[in-house]
C-alpha cells in the first residue's frame, strides 16, 4: 500500500477527498491530515507519505511556499495540486514542483482517482527500476532513512544523464548534510563501504551505457592516491563518490567530444527534457561537441523531422495541454513552454494546429 496525505485548512474539503478517491482499488492509504502548510511540511517529515493532495490556498505557508520546499526537500513525492482558484501563479508552480495533476474545485471524482492512478503507476515504476539497479543491501534505522537516501541517489543519475557535474556536487553535499548527524549511529565503516559501493556500481551501470568502457574510468580513478580511496567517514565517502562522477564526465564529456559517430537518441532525450528552454541548432550542436550541418542531416534522418520542428512539436503537445486540461491562458501556457513572443505563438499554433489557440479550447 502506498502512503497519501492531505493538506487542506477546510475540514470539509479532506473529508469530500477522503469520500471521492478509490483509495482500497488503487492500493492506498490515508496516513495523515494537515491543516496548514507549516504542519503539512512537519507531517511530510514525520510520515514520508508516496503522495500528498494540497490545497493551494492556507494560512501560514500556502500552497506556493509548500510546493517549493516539498520539491526542494522531498523531489521524488508525487503531489496532486487542488485550488477553488484558476490562478495562473499557482499552476505555475505546479508545473515547476512536478505537480502531476492541478484540480479545480470542486473536484471531479474521475480527475481525482486518475491523478491518483497516475501517482501509483510512477511509484510502482520507480520501484522496479530501484529493484532492477540497486545492488547493493543498505541497512538504515528506519524506512524514511532510507526513501531520502534513495530520493538523493535517483538526483543525482537524472544529473548524470545530463552530464551536469555541479548538480551532482550540490547533491552530493546535501546527501552529506544529510548523513553527518548519524554518522556515529548508522554509518560506521561496513556501512560507508557499501555506500561507496552502491554509487561505484550506479556509476558503472550508468558509464556501461554509454561511448566510454568502464574500465577506462577505473584505470584513470586508481591513478589516485591511495589516501583518497577511504570510506572512513561520512566526509571522505561523499568526497570520493565526488571526485569519481566528476571524473567520470570530465572523461565522458571529452569522449563526446571525440568521438565519430553521434548517438541520436541522446539528442532526442535531451531536447524532451529541456523542450521548454532556449534550445537551437547552434546549441545542441556545442553541447554535443558536432557541426551544426552534420546535426541537422543525421537528425532529420532519424526521426523524419527537422531540429526547429521537433522543438516545435514538442512545445505544441505541452502548450495543447495547458490550455485545454488546465485551462491556462493563453499567454501565460505560451510564456511556459518557451514562447515569449505571443504573436510567434499564434503562427506556431495554428501552423501545427489548423487553428488558433482559443478555437481549440472551445
């Protein structure tokens, strides 16, 4: 069974949650309430619910401000946003914080229970994908230990798939600051070991995938002073998994570099992460160290579309979404998915649509 919360400061409002989810046939249970965002946040830590239901209008802390540390401190929790307003600052922050659903009240029972659904479905992925790489048996004090342990670990290969070495580092130390108040009761030396051991064999599975052998990384990492292989503390440990993944795409980012042969899924993958941002030819083509010419070739040949036209569809699928689902408006889902200029949008739009934005909402 997974583990829901609710954060909402009207009672009435967790009781009709309560009555309108499915919660035996989804494999749910209600663990907790709160009446505000400053208690939900305590709860959170307390109970280290899989899924939390929030309202976005509270005392104290509101929705906006839970959103932001919920994602901060807890980034793998599934969170279902409800509101009574269609307030563009709040879905914004939805959208921002991985918010998988933003329901207007009064909810409809279906929305609920397939957002909830939705929820299952990813934690039941997560899970096998745990299952499947984690290899190595860590024993921690208590369950919660071990989610945020996992929460940090999932981070930090989601920064490795990017080749982003200061996003590992900042998770890293936040993984650190997280183990050094109970490193004298939970992590001696057997237990760092297997720590170490667990982020060496990610590592391995991660680089395995990849244009550059293993073994040429452990040739390069055993180079190292010996002083500086230690897992005696909670500080050597994350300083040598540290000084590992940096190497490891300092090594991988110089491969891309040289390499002969472009794998184009990498390309794809990395422009559906980052759809909505400012991407160009010209900028895909220096992240991946390729002329612009031989980019733009081989990847029309891959997936039968141009660079700007894939860019293109994959900002329509989301802006579609916003205006339809969410009720965005149209500005505003512009803004969101990497359309500043409103007019562009439009043209884009109805280029891709046959009609204009507002058409499609009716």
């Amino acid at each position: 069974m997974y583990k829901v919360m609710i954060v909402d400061d009207e009672p009435w409002s967790r009781k009709v949650i309560k009555q309108l989810g499915e919660w035996d046939k989804l494999q749910l249970t209600i663990i907790g309430e709160a009446e505000d965002g400053t208690q939900g946040l305590q709860m959170v830590a307390e109970l280290a619910p899989d899924i939390v239901v929030t309202d976005m209008r509270m005392p104290g802390i509101d929705g906006v401000e839970l959103l932001k540390a919920l994602n901060d401190k807890h980034p793998l929790l599934k969170i279902i946003v409800m509101s009574g307003y269609d307030d563009f600052v709040y879905l914004k922050q939805a959208i921002r914080s991985q918010a998988k659903e933003y329901l207007l009240k009064p909810v409809d029972p279906e929305e609920l229970n397939a957002a909830l659904a939705q929820c299952v479905r990813e934690l039941q992925q997560a899970k096998q994908i745990s299952d499947v790489s984690w290899k190595t048996p860590l024993v921690f004090a208590d369950a919660g230990s071990l989610d945020k342990y996992l929460e940090y670990r999932q981070l930090i290969y989601g920064y490795m798939l990017d080749l982003n070495a200061s996003g590992v580092i900042q998770t890293l130390k936040s993984l650190g600051e997280f183990m050094e108040p109970m490193q004298a009761e939970q992590f001696d030396g057997s237990m760092l070991n297997k720590i170490g051991h667990d982020f060496t064999l990610m590592l391995e599975e991660f680089v395995s995938t990849s244009e550059l052998a293993w073994n040429h990384i452990i040739s390069e990492l055993e180079q190292q002073p010996s002083d500086q292989m230690g897992w005696n503390s909670v500080k050597e440990t994350i300083g040598q998994i540290e000084r590992m993944y940096n190497q490891a795409i300092a090594l991988l980012l110089e491969a891309r570099k040289n390499r002969n042969k472009l794998d184009l899924r990498e390309v794809t993958a990395y422009i559906n992460r980052h759809y909505n941002e400012s991407i160009t030819l010209e900028s895909l083509a220096a992240y991946f160290y390729i002329s612009k010419e031989h980019l733009s070739r081989a990847f029309k040949t891959f997936t039968g579309e141009t660079i700007t036209d894939y860019i293109h569809l994959k900002r329509m699928e989301k802006a579609k979404e916003l205006i339809v689902d969410h009720k965005l408006s149209i500005k505003h889902a512009a803004e969101m998915t990497g359309y500043p200029d409103l007019a562009y949008f439009y043209r884009v739009f109805k280029k891709h649509y046959g009609i204009a934005p507002g058409e499609l909402r009716k």
